[in-house]
C-alpha cells in the first residue's frame, strides 16, 4: 500500500486490482519507470537525488500507514502482537546467537550451544568478544550501503564473482577508496567539497586501520598466540551451523495450510538467516583483512595457512547457504506458466481433503504475498503435534515460534541426512526438486547459478567434482530450468541465450563419470528413469548411459519443439553407438535390447527429422544417405520428397549439390510415384519437377517422357475436372509438348523418341489421389503393391509429338473463341477438327491441320471439302463484310497452298490453278448475287 501510493504521487495511478497483479519484475518496472522519468538518465548524481526522494517517500508513506494503534496477547499461548493501522506485527524471542551479536546477555536454551561453551571459560569468551568488536569495527567502517552491495554480488552471481567481491572489500579496508573516481564522476559539484570529503575519509581510514591493528594485537597477546585465537574462531564457526533435529521418516508429516502461523514463520526465519549472514560475511572480512596486514600482527605462516585452506573456505560456504535461506525467505515465488488445454485437463482427477488444503497456498502462487520458502514448507516434515501447532488459526507462543524456526532451518540445512551436514549442492538439489514442481524456472534459474559458482570455488580446493556426480546433477537442473524458461514467451534474443545455455548446461552434466548415478537419483519429471546400463563397469558402459542420456535429452528437445537443440543431442549419441555396441552386444539375447545399427537408423532419423524443422534440407538428405538402415532411409526418403515439395523447395533436387549415388533410382520412384498419386494442380507440379530432375542431368528422353506424362494426364483427367479451366490445361498441354519436342531434339536422332506407357502401373485412382499403395519388403527394399493393368508400351517420336502439338493447339484456338463442344479438349478427328475451326472462321489454323495430316491426294479432297464449307457460308450471308472476310481468306488460302505446293512438289500445281478458278467462279456468282 506505501509503494502504490509513492507511484500515485509520481503520477502512476495503478488500479488495486492491476498493482495487486503486478510481478516483482513489473514492479521493479513501475519504480525505474517513475526514477527515469523525474531525474538525468545521463547524470548519476540526478538519479541519486530522485532515488533519496522516493526512498523518503516511501518511508512517510509506510510511517503513516503503519502507526503502532495498540499491543494484544494471546493469554493461552503467550503471543504477543502490534496492531497497526494497516498491519500486523508479532513479537517474538531473541536467539541466543542474535543475543550474541548485538552484545546483550546470553540465556539459556538457544540456536546454539553458545553458553555451553564459553560459559565455563572466560579467556575464550573474552577472546569471542574481541573478535565480535573487530567484525562490528568492520561493518561501521565500510557501511551499509557497501555492504548491501555485498548481498547483491551473491545474488547476481553472473555480473560478478563472490571471490572478486570479497577482494574488493578487503582492498577498501586495506588502501580506502579509490577517490580519483570520485572526482570525475563528481566534477560539477566542486574540487574543494571532493577534496574535503577525501580529506575527512583518509582520516577515517587511519583511525580505522590504527583501531582494528591494536585491537588485533590485544587479542593475540590475551590468547597467548593466534592458535588459540584460532580456535576461537573455529568454535564460533562450528556455532553458525544450525542443530539438527531427528525426525522418525515414518511418522513426519508434510504440507502444511497457508495461514499466519506459516508466513510469521517464514519471516522469523528470514530475520534468523539475516544475521547469521551478516556474522559469517563479517567474520569473512576479518580473517581476509587479517591475512592482508599478517606481518603488521605477527601471523606465523601455518596459522595463514589454516586460514586460508581451512576456515576462509568453510566461512564463505555457511555465508553462501544462509544467503540462499534468507534469499528464498524473501524472494517471492513466480506465477505458474501457463500450459496448454490438454495438460491442464489431464490434473483434473477426484482427489482427497489433503490435496483440497493446499488450494489456499498454492493460488497465492506469483501474489507477493508467497515467497520460496512457504512451497517450500510444502514438503518441510514436521512431527504430528508440530503440525497440528502450524495449522492451527491462533496465534503460537514466541517460545514456539522460535522452536519452529530452528526446525525449519535445521530441515534446510541438513534435510534428512543423519552423518556429517551434506554439501551445498547436495541440499540445492533437493531443495530444488520441490520448487520446480511448482513451476518456479526463473527464480530456480539464479539460485542454480549461485550454487554453481560457489561450487567451482569449492571444487578448486577440494576437488568435489572428482568426488561425486552432484554437480552433474545440479547443471542437469539447470539446463532443466533454463530450457523451460525458454519456452514460456520470453524475447527472441533472451529465449535463444537460455537455449544455448540449457544446451552446454546438458553437456557439461553428461561429462562426468559419476553422473550417470547422480540423475538417475532425481525425481521422474527432471531425471531419467532407471537402466540397468550403468550396473556394468568399463568404459562401454559410461558410453551407454551417454547414449541414454542424449537421447533422454533429445526427447526433451524435441517436446518443447527446439530442433536446434535437439538435433544437437541427437548427433552427439550417434557419436556414442560405436563405443556403446560393444557392451549391447555382450548382452544376453533379449527382444528388447536394441543393436546399434537399429539405434543408429532412428537416431539418424531424428536428426532427418529435425533438420527438415529447421528446413536445413541438404543436412537432412546428409542424415538419409548416413542412415544404416535401409527401411528407415527409405522412410525418410520419401518424407524428403513430400516436404519438399509441400514447401516448394523443390529447386535443390536440380541444383546437382545433392549426391544421389545410389538413390537415383529411389529418388526418381518416389518423384513418380507422388506425380502419379497426386492432384494434376498440383503446385509444385510433380511432373514438371521430375522434368527438371533430368534436363539438370542431361537425360533428356527421361526428361520429355515424364513432361509428356504429364500432357497425357491432363488431357485425360482436365475434361473430368470441372474446376479446371479449358483453356488453362490446353495451355499447360501446349507448353509440356513444346518441352518434349525441344527435349527430344538434343537427343540422337537415332534415339528420338519415347516409351510411353497408356496406363501407368503405378497410378492408382486417378479420382482419389490422396490414397497410396501399400507397400511389402523384398530383401532390402520396399516394392509398391502395384495394380494389375495392361502395360501398352507405345514408342512416341518426334513427328507424332508435332501432330498432337498441332492440334492441341486447333482445341485451344476454339477454346478461346469459345466454342462449345463436348469432345473439345479430348479425342476430335482431324476432319471433324478442321470442320470446326473453318465454321469458327479460324482458317488458318484449319489449314495448318490439313497440310499437317493429309497428303497426295487426301490433300486436294480435304482443300475441296474445306472451300466448299467457305463458299457455302459466303453464299448464305448478304453482308458486306462477310464477302471481305471471305475474299481476304481466299488470298491467304492462295499463298499457303503455293508455298506448301513449291516446298513439297510441282505437280500439284495445276491442280491447284484449278481450285483457284472454282474459287473465282464462286466469287462472281457471289458478286452478281448482292448486285442482283
């Protein structure tokens, strides 16, 4: 409510509703927006300003609506409360390690053993205490806003390393600051107030490095030496780790309902984390700055020693781990992704009152007002009575409150380990599983990283990598988390960066020896079920559980529909098979174990297929000609076909890059067995493809058969087909017999001309082309079931082409002078034709037909015939303009008879005079007609 109304005055006015659904990521938004729009974007100095403003205001703002109104108390319990205007607060008892640090007086029962240990030793407690007045001497000196810095380091663990942190705070306490910064950045605001600033902090960091120097050397001479210092130092460690409670498995019991009781216990714990932080990164200082000034305080050189291989690395561990407790106390948890209809309706099952209490947490998911912690206590086991105390609607005692507290962080830190406190990794893995069932990718995302960074630390001193495979595990989980925040709608540049990171993630996890055990360990949904490859030894057997693995991987790809990586995974188990068939083929004979070479057919299908998803087609016909298994290969083969075609990519099966050495004969089968069984519309036009195929390669009779199949087609199936134009498929006609006969005519004359079949032995239903045939094995090879037909091979010369050429193009012509003909498009005789087109007063096309089909003396009765259907249709009209059309035709009959007469033979020639006088004899009794 304070925040809203700091936004409202900024002029934000954000609905309840709207703010109440705001992210931490939106609202991080809303408040840039409001700093970047009041102050200089390019002068730090004005953001700075803007940011005191609005902190300011806000502290009015949450002043005001959180005035303390009256104390209450729970008499049966002993709880005591605040009511504020808008809020409420509880109290509750100070640990006795919170005692500690803030230098009040410890009492009995507490986090810790404290009071056991130095109560009956005063020497050490003094020590102690010597020790706490140098770390508060720190914190003072380097102040709260370096020291939040600090906190933000850990938490952005990518920008910046923790070691890189660390040596930059013990170089402030060591030198000071860097004031030449200072002066650059600040040169508008004048030399003299830098140079009294810098002035007045040298000062303090001689009063500073004097204090913490003496103070040093009192505790080395009150112990006697730094060994026992040391040892001080050690026990104090030892006092950061929290108890560990045991807890019988059998009678814990877990989930607990969102109530207060929860969140005051979520927030008790964060309060508890807090110091404990703060106490372990102080102490972390100390011990740095402690080795920085080792001549100044006499430090023997196996007491550096210890300090740096023993209890530095030991310090940042607890101080990492209590980061992360306070960190998921804090951080609220993310909104669940929104998944598709079918997986939400596959959760719609009956289930039991147990599952009906979890409704009130789990709807606060991604609110604010749930933090990692509250799921986490989802799966916290607790003991019956602390259960029911958890549950319960009034308000627990402070005692018990803080009893829980050391429950909660004890479950966190040890889980259910009874030996020595399991590793950070270890812990982040079970933490883990719980939180990423809640769908919690992006905030698992950071603490994955911070794990991981933290392990690398540890793994140069310890070599844990070498030890265990949990830092397999731990980057399996994080490529988990960062593959699934790729698919749930972020930016095309952040959704590519998390790809690529998921993917080196998954191969890092897979290269460790002792991996395979390590994820086998994790819950179903994140890890791999359980195979009995890696109860073998030997380097076969890391083999195999790779090839499981990448194939595991692979599907998980594949699911989330990223071919890219998928593919990736795919290639890399196929480099696995070889080494992994050796210990497959030691096995004894069992259906269900696959041999390599059937592993490596569908592994190699699955790279077929994810390269046909990126439409990376020569990568994919790569994985065809590779696949070893030949039923396979042919699947894939006719996949390609298909594809490329669906997706007219058709040109790079005639650009001659792709070698098909061996598939020639299956490539072009497949090419007519899809031109025969699809759509003559088709586009691309399968026919025309297989066309294209061969003139690349230079056959060309190959090439003019199936462009004249293609002819023959349409003539067949263009009348059948009402939605087919007429003109379009006698133009479709004319272009595929033009391509024949020029295809032909590169070919030796000696072998001009084609095989045609009448009726393919491949077609099937011409009227049903989404049917195929069905297919069975002979041998290696898959033989279509073909249909029983006659074969009537029929060669096709060049001359026969030519003659159907010309009257293809006669059928066109009355088409598009719109002549209506049932046979028009189909079988006409030549006679019949040219009756048509001399009616359709299309002479010379009429003409070009006769001195195309007849001769001799077929020639000169077919000229008759055609001059006397003109002098008839010149007598029964009387206009004007019908004797022009009918005299113009008469010279143009003239001219082509004399030319087609010189080029054949002379002595046609008086026989032709003789057709011409008949001709003027119809004329002039044409003329004395209109002038009787």
């Amino acid at each position: 409510m304070s925040l809203q109304e700091v936004l409202e005055t900024r002029q934000r006015h954000l609905s309840d509703s709207e703010f109440r659904s705001l992210t931490v990521e939106g609202l991080r938004k809303e408040i840039l927006t409001v700093i970047e729009s009041e102050g200089d974007e390019d002068s730090p100095i004005a953001l700075s300003h803007e940011w005191e403003k609005v902190c300011s205001l806000y502290m009015q703002c949450w002043c005001h609506n959180n005035v303390p109104y009256n104390l209450f108390s729970n008499p049966s319990t002993g709880g005591i409360g605040l009511i504020r205007r808008h809020s409420l607060s509880v109290c509750r008892e100070l640990d006795e390690f919170e005692q500690l640090v803030h230098g009040m007086p410890v009492v009995n029962g507490g986090f810790s053993s404290l009071t056991s240990v130095w109560v009956d030793n005063m020497i050490d407690s003094e020590i102690l205490h010597g020790i706490l007045k140098c770390t508060r001497s720190i914190s003072r000196h380097l102040g709260k806003a370096a020291l939040a810095v600090f906190y933000e380091g850990l938490r952005w663990p990518s920008s910046v390393t923790f070691q890189h942190i660390l040596c930059c705070f013990l170089r402030i306490l060591d030198t000071g600051y860097d004031f030449s910064v200072l002066k650059r950045s600040n040169s508008h605001v004048g030399l003299d107030s830098v140079r009294g600033k810098e002035h007045a902090y040298h000062n303090n960091q001689r009063k500073f490095a004097l204090g913490i120097l003496l103070s040093l050397q009192d505790l080395r001479d009150k112990a006697g030496g730094w060994d026992r210092v040391l040892d001080v130092i050690e026990k104090y460690l030892s006092s950061l780790i929290p108890q560990r409670f045991s807890l019988d498995n059998e009678s814990a019991t877990k989930g607990t309902l969102y109530n207060v009781n929860t969140v005051l216990l979520v927030q008790s714990t964060a309060q508890v984390a807090e110091i404990q932080f703060e106490a372990a990164r102080d102490l972390l200082l100390l011990l740095g700055h402690l080795v920085k000034i080792k001549g100044q305080v006499s430090i023997e050189p196996a007491n550096i020693l210890r300090i740096q291989l023993q209890l530095i690395p030991r310090f940042q561990d607890i101080a990492v781990k209590y980061f992360l407790l306070h960190w998921m106390c804090t951080i609220s948890a993310e909104a669940p992704p929104v998944e598709d209809f079918s997986s939400q309706l596959s959760l719609l099952h009956v289930v039991g009152d147990g599952r009906k209490q979890n409704r009130a947490w789990e709807g606060r998911l991604g609110t604010g007002d749930l933090t990692l912690a509250g799921i986490l206590l989802f799966g916290y086991p607790t003991t019956s009575v602390d259960h029911a105390l958890l549950c319960l609607g009034t308000l627990q005692s402070p005692y018990t409150l803080l009893s829980n507290v050391r429950k909660f962080v004890s479950w966190i830190f040890w889980g259910e380990n009874v030996g020595q406190l399991p590793k950070l990794s270890s812990r982040a893995i079970a933490l883990s599983s719980i939180l990423l069932q809640h769908g919690q990718y992006g905030v698992l995302e950071k603490f994955f990283i911070t794990v991981d960074e933290h392990s690398k630390q540890s793994r140069l001193l310890s070599s844990m990598e070498s030890v265990d495979g949990e830092w397999h595990a731990l980057l399996h989980l994080l490529g988990f988390c960062l593959l699934a925040r790729a698919r749930l709608g972020l930016e095309e540049k952040l959704k590519d960066k998390h790809i690529g990171e998921a993917i080196r993630c998954f191969f890092r996890a897979a290269s460790g020896e002792k991996a395979g055990h390590a994820l086998q360990e994790l819950s179903f949904q994140m890890g791999l079920q359980h195979s009995g490859i890696l109860s073998s030894a030997g380097p076969s057997s890391a083999a195999a559980w790779k090839l499981h693995y990448f194939e595991w991987v692979m599907q998980i790809f594949d699911q989330h529909n990223l071919s890219a990586g998928a593919r990736q995974f795919a290639l890399a188990a196929l480099e696995q098979v070889d080494e992994a068939c050796g210990m497959i083929d030691c096995l004894p004979d069992d259906s269900s174990v696959e041999h390599a070479s059937n592993v490596k057919g569908r592994l190699w299908a699955n790279v077929f297929k994810f390269s046909m998803d990126l439409d990376q087609y020569r990568e994919a016909y790569c994985a065809i000609i590779s696949n070893p298994d030949e039923e396979s290969k042919f699947i894939c083969l006719r996949r390609f076909i298909i594809v490329i075609c669906e997706r007219k990519a058709t040109q790079i099966l005639c650009d001659r890059e792709l070698p098909f050495v061996g598939l020639l004969e299956k490539v072009e089968r497949e090419l007519v067995w899809k031109a025969e069984c699809s759509d003559i519309t088709a586009k691309p036009n399968p026919y025309k493809l297989l066309y294209a195929f061969y003139m690349y390669r230079q056959n060309w009779r190959r090439a003019a058969d199936y462009i004249y199949r293609y002819t023959a087609r349409l003539k067949e199936e263009g009348v059948l087909k009402v939605h087919l134009q007429l003109s379009f498929t006698l133009q479709e006609r004319l272009q595929g017999l033009t391509a024949a006969i020029n295809a032909l005519h590169l070919v030796d004359p000696a072998y001009a001309w084609i095989d045609f079949r009448q009726e393919s032995s491949v077609r099937l239903d011409w009227h049903s082309p989404s049917k195929r045939a069905r297919t069975f094995m002979e041998g290696n090879s898959v033989v279509p079931i073909q249909k029983e037909s006659a074969k009537q091979y029929q060669p096709i010369d060049i001359e026969q082409l030519e003659n159907e050429y010309v009257l293809t193009s006669a059928h066109l012509q009355l088409a598009v002078a719109n002549v209506k003909h049932s046979s028009l498009g189909g079988d006409i005789l030549p006679s019949d034709l040219v009756v048509l087109l001399v009616q359709s007063n299309l002479y010379e096309m009429a003409f070009t037909v006769i001195f195309k089909f007849w001769r001799d003396s077929s020639l000169k009765r077919e000229l008759e015939k055609v001059v006397q259907i003109m002098a008839q249709k010149c007598c029964t009209s009387k206009s004007s303009s019908s004797l022009i059309l009918y005299n113009t035709q008469i010279r143009r009959l003239h001219g082509m008879c004399f030319n087609y007469i010189l080029k054949n033979t002379k002595d046609y020639i008086a026989d032709f005079q003789l057709l011409l006088l008949k001709l003027c004899y119809v004329q002039t009794l044409k003329l004395s007609y209109h002038c009787g």
